[in-house]
C-alpha cells in the first residue's frame, strides 16, 4: 500500500472546523475549485477518465452549533 502524496487542508480555528482532504496523484487527479471553514470543494479525475465532484463538509448536526462555523 502506497502512502498518499497529496493534501489540501483549511486548518481549524480552536474547536470549529478543521478539514483534510487526502489523495495519491498516482490513482487519481484533484484540482481544488473552491475551500473554506466549513467545505473543500473540488474536481476529481480518476485513472479512467471519469471526472466527478467531490464535497467534504464540517458542519455539526446540532442547528444551534452550526451557525457558530
């Protein structure tokens, strides 16, 4: 099993946020199009050609602490 060679991150602020994304450039391709506290949001194109996108969201399911990311 390779180790994985790539990341984007959006560091968390104390206890709030925090989200890594992690991949090997060997199997797949990941262009970031967009990122903030709360969501990393990018391309993803894997070794057959298929693209699709990809979301990776921080938010609590308590409506209450949501509003505080």
């Amino acid at each position: 099993m390779s180790s994985l060679s790539r990341n984007e991150c959006v560091e968390a602020k104390g206890f709030l946020g925090g989200i890594w994304v992690l991949w090997n450039d060997d199997t797949i391709a990941v262009e970031v199009i967009s990122k903030n506290m709360q969501v990393v949001n990018a391309v993803v194109k894997g070794s057959d050609g298929v693209e699709w996108i990809l979301s990776a969201v921080c938010a609590s399911p308590n409506e209450a602490l949501r509003n505080q990311l």
